[in-house]
C-alpha cells in the first residue's frame, strides 16, 4: 500500500511558508480539521471565501481592506485564472452595500451589438427583436457593485457611454430619451494591459483614468508557493463533499509536485485538477492526474540556473526590488532573506544586470545584428 502524507500541522507550516519541505510520511490529519485551523489562525488577516496566507496575498488583503469602504472605482488586474471575480466579490462586501446586488456582466461573452442593451436596457420596439422592455444591469446593481468583467474586450464606442455613467451617474436605455440616474459603484477587472491598450489606440485613454483610481494587480498562483497546499485541501474538501467521498490524505510526492509545478492557468487549472483528482480517487488517498511536462506555449527550456535566475528576477521585479519584510521577494519565494540574498549573489543578479538585460532585449527588439552571449552560470 502506498504511503501517503496529509495536511499535518507543522509540514502544512512548511508548504505554507513556500519551502519544499517534505511532508512527514503516516501521519494523517482530517482535511475539515486542517482548514478549521487555518480559519482559526488566519482570521486577522484573511477575508471570507479567499484561501490563502501568503505575503503577495496578504498584500491584497490589505488593498481590499482599504478601498472596500469607500465608494471609489476599482481596476483589477491579474493573468486569466487568478480570481479576479472573487476579489471583486470582496470589495462588494467590505462596503456599505454589501446589502445590496452585486451583479456580474462578462464582457467578452456579450456579443459586442448587444453589449449595449445588457448594460443600460432597452425600450420595446428599440431594434429587431425588442419586443418588451428591459431594464439593463445598471438599473439593476442600482444602490450595489457592478463588476465588469473582461473590460478590455469593451468596444470603443461603448466605452464613451461607459465613461459618462462613471462621471455623471446617468445613462439613457436604448430606444428612449429618458434619462435615468443611478448609484452604482464599478469594479472593472482585465488581463490585459489597458496601458498598452490605450497606447495602441485601442482603449479610451480617459475611462482608463477613470477606472484606474484604485489598480490591485492579483499576483498569479506561481508566486503564492505558500497558499498552494491549502487550496489543494480546500478544493479537496469542496469536490469530495459534492460527490459524497471521505479523502483525507495526499501523498507526499504528489503534494511535492503541485507546489512545484508553474501553474501558467493559475487557481483555475489547479481547481480543475483536483475536481479530476477527486472523481478518479477510489479510496481516502488523492489520486492526483500526472501534470503537462511541457508548459504551453513553451518555446524554449532553459537550464535551472537559467530558470531559478529568471525566476528571481521576476519577483524582484514584481516586489519593487525590496528583499526583506512582510511582502519582500523573500516573503513571496518562501525563502529567508540571507538565503535569497546568497542566490542572488550566486547568480548574479542585481539591478545593473536587469537594466543592461532590458536593453540587449530592446536591441534585439530592433533587429540588431550578432550574437548575445547570456553569460549564465552553470549549477
């Protein structure tokens, strides 16, 4: 019978802090006990419905915190997968009008002709096949939170209708001169780079202005080493109850590989996994699929050091190039500062050498000729 280990309380400890510590094996603990203890020891800082105690998460925490209160626009911003729907969900419910509708509208799943209608209404007979009269979600998140999804796929000639209601908190429904008032706070989120957007034309420069009042960009699951283990027991949890299974361990070296493995569709792909784990568990053991070997769209394999080195760079990069404390790249790796510090040395990574990558990469951008050698140091 294959050994297997479970969440137990120190070995979680070590997952959660985003080392690579091995779970110690025949020890078993229930997975509704291991998360109870994680509602009880997280609950000054966690937020009802995210799992997660990692400091790129706790950092988000904090955002929500602050601008929940208020009634001011929120830009969310984050890779596809990473939980955008839920943060927003979040905000709603740390404002004022958490009793009021939090309505959801997914505007890359709209076609863009009927975008229009499904935000502000329409009258009867406002366009073929308007036959009665409808009230838009506007009308209906009136006195809640609108979260508009996908707002990067919005068209431009919609944006401007948008960007009114923002300022002057009315809007007419298609077909009618009426104007109608409203008290909707907005919450936009995106995957793509609205900047860029705006740069190539493609996004109103002045609603992206009025979207941006309060940005918090989600960090994505590669970076959150720490919270991997406790949403694999969370989505356990919640896919073996809904199929009337008892699971209650996790062998050691699959665990080992969730935590390693880069997760480029974030927390969606891990949930997806783990509902197929969950279905092809027969016993108390998670039987955990073999995962991709090839990352998509991977065009290119780099040694470790290359890896660890790019790896390094990136959360430097995403940490403001701050090392130590509570949302330092350390805190985000999972790693003592002395350790990160000793890598960094090891590879030699410092800002001199981010700038100086940035501009060979720039002139390669623009065709210069030759060969750049990467000077990377072997293992």
């Amino acid at each position: 019978m294959e050994r297997a280990a479970v969440l137990e309380s120190g070995s979680v400890s070590s997952f959660q802090s985003g080392e690579r510590t091995r779970l110690s094996f025949g020890s078993h603990v229930d997975l509704d006990e291991r998360l109870e203890i994680f509602t009880r020891e997280a609950c000054c800082d966690s937020i009802e419905g995210i799992v997660g105690t990692s400091a790129a998460l706790r950092e988000v925490f904090d955002q929500i915190l602050t601008v929940g209160p208020t009634a001011c626009t929120v830009l969310i911003q984050g890779e596809t997968g990473t939980g955008k729907e839920l943060i927003a969900r979040a905000i709603h419910m740390q404002s004022d009008r958490r009793a009021r509708p939090f309505v959801k509208v997914n505007c890359a799943a709209i076609p863009q002709d009927l975008l229009e209608s499904e935000l502000f209404g329409h009258e009867r007979g406002a366009f073929t096949g308007a036959v009665v009269q409808r009230i838009g979600r506007f009308e209906a998140a009136d006195g809640g939170t609108l979260f508009l999804d996908e707002i990067g796929d919005m068209p431009l000639g919609l944006q401007a209708k948008l960007l009114r209601v923002l300022q002057e908190y009315e809007f007419e429904r298609l077909g009618s001169s009426r104007t109608h008032r409203v008290d909707v706070r907005v919450v936009a989120a995106t995957n793509q780079d609205l900047a860029a957007m705006v740069a190539m034309k493609k996004f109103r420069m002045d609603l992206y202005y009025r979207l941006n009042v309060f940005p918090i960009t989600l960090p994505p699951l590669r970076l959150r080493l720490g919270d991997i283990s406790l949403l694999v027991a969370h989505f356990v949890q919640t896919f073996a109850q809904r199929m009337c299974k008892q699971i209650s361990k996790i062998p050691t070296h699959a665990m080992e590989t969730l935590v390693q493995y880069p997760w480029p569709g974030n927390i969606r792909e891990l949930q997806n996994l783990i509902e197929r784990a969950v279905i092809l568990t027969r016993g108390d053991v998670l039987q955990v699929p073999e995962l991709p070997s090839v990352m998509p769209n991977q065009t290119e394999l780099g040694t470790l050091a290359e890896v660890e080195r790019d790896h390094i760079l990136k959360v430097l990069e995403y940490s403001n190039w701050v090392v130590g404390g509570r949302a330092g790249a350390a805190a985000r790796l999972g790693v003592k500062r002395t350790t990160l510090l000793a890598k960094m040395k090891r590879r030699g990574v410092s800002r001199d050498m981010a700038r100086s990558r940035f501009h060979c990469d720039e002139r390669v951008s623009f065709g210069c000729q030759g060969r750049l050698s990467r000077g990377f140091e072997k293992l």
